[in-house]
C-alpha cells in the first residue's frame, strides 16, 4: 500500500515516537496516506523506513501512551 501510495503522489505518514514533528506543524491539505501499526507493536523498522514524514503526538509527561483508537482520533 505505501509503494502504490507513493505511486499515485500520496505522502506517506505515521504517529511514532522518533518523529520530528508534531502532528500540528505538518501540511494536512497535501494528498497523505496515514499509516498506523499495530496497537501493541506499532509498525515495524521495514515499514517505518518507508514512511515519508513521521509525526508525534505530545503528551503531558505523565501520560505513558496512547491506544490507537485514540490516536487517529486526534490525528
């Protein structure tokens, strides 16, 4: 999905930790193809390493996660 995603000049975009960005700071009116892993595991280096633009979530420091439900609600 993310080869035919980039094919058709979609950019591709994942919440994960080692983001750079916070999701509020990116372009959401470009063509984009969110991906999201597993709840447990999230997405694996393979598929990360795919991934265009990787984005965080902040969170209070007290807040150890997110589950993914709530995750790409907020997304």
């Amino acid at each position: 999905v993310i080869e035919w995603a980039r094919a058709k000049g979609f950019r591709t975009t994942a919440a994960d930790i080692s983001g750079r960005s916070s999701y509020t700071q990116i372009d959401w009116t470009k063509s984009r193809l969110i991906v999201f892993g597993s709840e447990a595991q999230g997405l694996g280096e393979r598929e990360l390493e795919m991934i265009d633009e990787k984005v965080v979530i902040p969170m209070e420091n007290e807040v150890e996660s997110l589950n993914l439900a709530v995750s790409s609600g907020i997304i």
